[in-house]
C-alpha cells in the first residue's frame, strides 16, 4: 500500500503536464534558464538524448571534475561522490552501492545488485577499484532499476564508464607524482584525430609502500609493487557517421598488500589482481539519421590471486601457493533505432557468457545469458512531454562441471514506464516505474558438491530470480547558475536469494528474503561568479541521500551497511585559463554491522560510526611554453582533517596523504 503516494504523484505529473504544457507553448522560454537540461547522455536510453528527455534519475562526472578529482580509480572517485554504499578495504578491493543495493563484496559481478559498465557492457566484476580514472571522458550514473536496458543485478542503479575518443590534432601529456608513503607514479596520454581516423589513449604505473593510519600506526602489508593500467580507444570513420572501433583495457596489480585486521595483521599475505578486455564495436547512422544502429563484441577475463590468505590452515593454503578466482567472459550486443522525429523505437539483442572457476568451491561453472528489449520514446508538445517504456526478456541457462552439478536455466521478464515534462525550459519533472532484477547463479541452481571446506552444497532449480519494483518522482531546476534536482523514490524488494540449510546437512539456497527501501536524493550548486559575470567559476555544491526506510521485511530491522545519510559537499574554483581547485567533503552516516573482528560466531550485530573525510586538489599551470606545450603543477591532500576511519570495521584508511605531481602538455 506503501507505493500508492508514488502512483498518485505520478498521475498528478501527467496531468499537470497536459494541462499546462500545452497553452505554455513557445513563450515559457527563460532568459536564465542555463544548458543542463540541453547535455547528451547516452546511457539511459543505450542512444544519444538529451538529459531534458530521460525520465530516470540520471547524473554526469564530467572529464573536468575527474581530472579535478584527487582519485586515482573509479572507486574512489565514486566515495567522493558518496551516492551510497562504499566497502573499501585496503588495497585493491572496492565495492559500492546505490539506494541501499551493492555490487558484490567479493567482486562477483553476477552476484551484485548494482551493474559497472564500461561504454555500455558489462566489465566482468564488481570491484570498482579495478577500473582506474586515466582516458575517461565522462562517468554517467543512474540511480533506480535499469535491468530493462541492461539486464540482471541493475536493481539499485548503475555506473557507465565512457572511455575518450580521440579529437583535433596530437596532444600528448606525461604525467609524474610523489607523495608520502612511498607513492610513485608515472603516466603518458595521447589523443589524436585525422583522415577518419581517430586514437585517444594512456598507460600508468604507480607504487607505494604501507602506510599509516590517522593514529600514526604504520599499517603493514598494505602497499603494492605495481599498478599498471593502459586504456586505449581507436576507430576509424568510412563513411559519415559510421565508425569501426576497438576499445582495449588492461588492468593488473602485483605484490599488493591483503592484509587481515590491523589488530591481528599478517604480514605475509599479498595477492595479484586484473581485469583485461578488448572490444570491437560499429556504430552506424544514415544520412538523414533516421535509422542508427550499433554491434559490438567483447572478450575479457576478470582474475584474483591470494597468496596464504589462511594463515591458520597452512596444510589446506601453502605459504605462496595462491588459490584463484578466474572470471572469462565474453558477449555481443546488437541494435537498431528508428528516429522518425516524434517517436524512437530501439530494438536489441544481448548475449553474455561467463566461464568462472574458484579455487575455493572445486568447480567450474558456465553462465550463459541471452536477452531481447524493446525500448520506446515519445514526444508531445514540441517536445515537451516524454513518455518512454521499455521490456526486456531474459533467457539464462547455466552449467557446473560434471561431477559437481548439472545443468539447469531460468528466465525472466520486466518493464519499465518514465514520464519527463518540461513545465517550463528550466523546470523538468519526471517520474518512473521500473523492475530490477538478478538472475540466479549457476551454483545457486545447478550446483551438487562438497566445498573445500568438506560442507555439501546443492542447488534449488526451483530459485526465482530477485526482483524490486521501483517508483519515483522528482524534479530537477536551472536557473542562470544555480543547478539542482531531487528526487523520491519507493523501492519493494522480494524473492532474496540467500544461503539456507538443506536436508542432510547441506547448504542450499531459496528465495526468502524481502525488503523496503525509500528516501530522498539531490544535488545542487550554484556558480556564484555568474552573479558578477565573471569569466570565474566559484561554484559550491551539494549532493544528499537520506533514506526514509530500509527496513528487511522479514527481521523488521533495519538493513545491516545502510546509512541512513549520505553526502558530499564541497567548492570548485577555476579562472578557465590554467588555475583550478577543489575542496570536497563526505560524509558517511552510522550503520549497523556485523562485527566479524570480535572472533564470535555468529558475529554480533554493533552499531558502526559515521565520519567526514576531506580532500583538496590545486593545480596551476606554471610556464606556457607556446607551440612546445604547457608546464602545470598540481598538489593534493587526501583526508586532510586526518579523519581516522574505516570503511569496513578494522580495516583502517590512510591519515593524511600529499602528493605533488606534474604535468607537460604539448
């Protein structure tokens, strides 16, 4: 009965829109009203729109605040943004979470509730620490269900990387940093386009030794020997707007540290991390436009090395023995969208094959997904009103290796129905109705074997996939400098796949867990430099989530690693003509948890405390050398108030970190 208010909204906003939309006309332009709503997104729709026609709750990390950022990796960059969730550990390992749904902790990416993208496909894991921030053009971010355009595990929302094309004539960056704690990197960037042709592309490598907490304490085993990452993007142009690309991304970690809890730390676990692809994609569009069209191929493999990682169960892990945790994937994506002007009608086809193999659980297991959506949008009142819907069916089969399972499939079906109105050219609301879900794993279903544990698990063919319906409304307003937008959201969650004990003492699984999740989210920031028409940008801001409810249905308690509060608040400065500065704090509400440090079982339930971490970014170009390039100097402080915290209980982060850097650009 709870979602009845959402319905109701909803209506209302239709028929406000209608009412009023249509006398307003031509003449409701704003002198002030600015281009926000005028931005292209690609990821809502899986085509080019503008963000004034998306109905969903949609927002942008641009190249300039990334480059403006102090984060070096997309986890990172999204605690700063703090729209919910962050599990970091030290080292390479970091999951997050929209409206109270998460991406896995142990990187799975099947087994997550929030989907990573990059340029549009799955990146085979949830470990959003794997994907660094060189050769990034934007970060696009939804926030609600997207399982209709993308598939399972897009409950709570998603995050699409978009890699950089390559534009005008060579420009090249070399990059170098040192800071405290031993850090170290260097890195390159060439962008490039001519006769068609068109290159954007970087490579880094950075190091650093074991730092120490707020409290002074050095944190040992929590450095890494290498970090390398090379994104690369190129294409070429045949005909106009028709474009063959290969897109390839390498990421790899060696020696870095896997420490325990620093009250019980080891010093000799470390563990090895990557995550390589490569895609080859057409995009196409006709003349006129009226059809466009995209195909894309990808291949890639997910990997996770742990060196003695039980250190007291030296006869099962040998001191340098690693146990892995190999992902192989690889899929296609196929679609075509007619644009006649007043309606868009795309249709597709996606195809995913995960191939995973864990030392840890003695089988192989293969998933095997292949969907059909039809996405629809259509436009009224000179464009004023968009009305856009969309289904999706999945067809999932799945695999365990014989001997350990067998063979089993499920399938799935959802909708999706926004609404966004343009009352005014300033002034959009929308609201949006749309089912997530997350199709079960192969050993959820199929699995029959003993673990290396010597515990029996055997799957249940009879699982549902988890599903959520969601509802919300919100509004988002533009005026002159001032840029805000808000939104409620009601989200009912069922059919929670969770471990259960089975006959004969094995462990099964089956659908038993429900929640409900609502709250509140926005942002706002105004440039205050467009009071005085300066060529300044002054700009404070400030991003919130407050969750109203998020309650487990089946406890009546509260969710366990759900803040109530979420926010992000900061200051950006910039004179456009090579000075720039950011300050930007986040805060991280209480939550309850489950205390596994203690050593009970099972692990009770304490209250864990918020915190606020600060960083501070200034960079300034120093020479300008003419046609030989620019000199720019950039410093930066990360947790500049030496907050000691943690995101996951005794696992502390690091106290105060400055690094200086340099860049020439020519």
């Amino acid at each position: 009965m709870a979602k009845h208010p959402f319905f109701i909204l909803s209506v209302l906003s239709i028929s406000f829109c209608i009412t009023f939309v249509t006398p307003i006309g031509a003449q409701a332009k704003t002198a002030n009203a600015t281009v926000s709503l005028d931005e292209v997104v690609v990821t809502a729709g899986r085509f080019k729109e503008l963000k004034r026609e998306v109905t969903s709750n949609i927002s942008v990390i641009d190249e300039r605040e990334i480059a403006l950022s102090p984060s070096s990796d997309l986890g990172e960059l999204l605690a700063e943004k703090n729209i919910g969730f962050i599990n970091k550990y030290p080292g390479t390992s970091t999951s997050f979470g929209i409206r109270g749904f998460r991406t896995s902790a142990l990187g799975l990416d099947l087994e997550g509730r929030v989907l990573v993208l990059l340029d549009g496909r799955r990146i085979g894991t949830g470990n959003v620490a794997k994907v660094l921030t060189k050769n990034i053009e934007r970060i696009e971010i939804i926030r609600g269900p997207a399982s209709v355009q993308y598939g399972s595990a897009a409950i709570g929302g998603l995050v699409n990387v978009i890699t950089k094309q390559g534009t005008g004539k060579p420009t090249v960056s070399v990059q170098g940093e040192l800071g405290n704690f031993g850090h170290e990197e260097v890195s390159a960037g060439l962008s490039v386009a001519f006769k068609g042709f068109d290159f954007s592309g970087s490579v880094s490598r950075s190091s650093r030794d074991d730092y120490d907490t707020a409290d002074g304490e050095e944190y040992a085993n929590t450095g890494y020997d290498r970090k390398e990452n090379v994104s690369l993007n190129l294409g070429y142009e045949f005909l106009p707007d028709n474009r063959l690309g290969v897109i390839v991304n390498s990421f790899e970690v060696d020696e870095i540290g896997n420490p325990s809890y620093l009250s019980q730390n080891d010093l000799d676990d470390y563990a090895d991390k990557s995550n390589e692809s490569i895609d080859f994609v057409y995009d196409g569009t006709t003349r006129e436009g009226l059809f466009s069209w995209k195909a894309r191929y990808f291949v890639g493999e997910d990997e996770n090395k742990s060196f003695d990682p039980v250190a007291s169960n030296p006869d099962m892990f040998d001191d340098g023995v690693p146990t892995e945790n190999t992902t192989d994937y690889q899929g296609a994506q196929a679609q075509t969208t007619w644009n006649p002007g007043q309606y868009t009608l795309t249709a597709g086809a996606d195809w995913l094959n995960y191939d995973i193999e864990s030392d840890f659980d003695p089988v192989k297991t293969e998933f095997d997904n292949l969907s059909y959506f039809l996405l629809v949008k259509a436009q009224y009142f000179e464009n004023r009103l968009t009305i856009s819907g969309g289904v999706r069916y999945d067809d999932v089969e799945v695999e365990v290796q014989e001997g350990q399972g067998g063979t089993e499939d499920a399938d799935n079906f959802s909708p999706s129905l926004g609404l966004a109105c343009l009352a005014l050219d300033n002034v959009k609301l929308r609201a949006n109705y749309g089912q997530g879900f997350r199709m079960p794993s192969a050993q959820q279903l199929a699995a029959d074997f003993v673990s290396a544990f010597g515990t029996p698990y055997v799957g249940n063919p009879d699982l549902d996939p988890e599903e959520s319906e969601t509802y919300e409304v919100g509004l988002d307003f533009y005026f002159g400098g001032f840029d805000s937008s808000v939104t409620s959201f009601y989200t009912e969650f069922k059919d929670k796949i969770v471990s259960v004990a089975g006959g004969g003492g094995a462990q099964t699984w089956d659908n038993v867990g429900e929640a409900t999740i609502s709250g509140l989210e926005g942002a706002l920031s105004y440039d205050l430099a467009s009071l005085w028409n300066w060529s300044w940008q002054i700009k404070p801001y400030f991003n919130w989530t407050y969750l109203t409810e998020f309650e487990d249905e089946e406890t009546g308690e509260d969710l366990l690693y759900t803040s109530e509060w979420n926010l992000s608040y900061g200051l950006l400065v910039s004179d456009f003509d090579g000075f720039s500065a950011r300050f930007n704090v986040a805060y991280t509400g209480d939550q309850d948890i489950e205390d596994f440090e203690s050593g009970l079982f099972p692990a009770p339930v304490v209250e864990k405390g918020g915190f606020s971490v600060a960083d501070i970014s200034v960079e300034k170009r120093l020479v300008g050398f003419g046609a030989f390039g620019d000199l720019s100097l950039r410093g930066e402080i990360h947790n500049l108030f030496n907050e000691d915290y943690a995101y996951v209980k005794g696992y502390p982060m690091p106290g105060r970190t400055f690094v200086l850097g340099a860049e020439y650009t020519f």
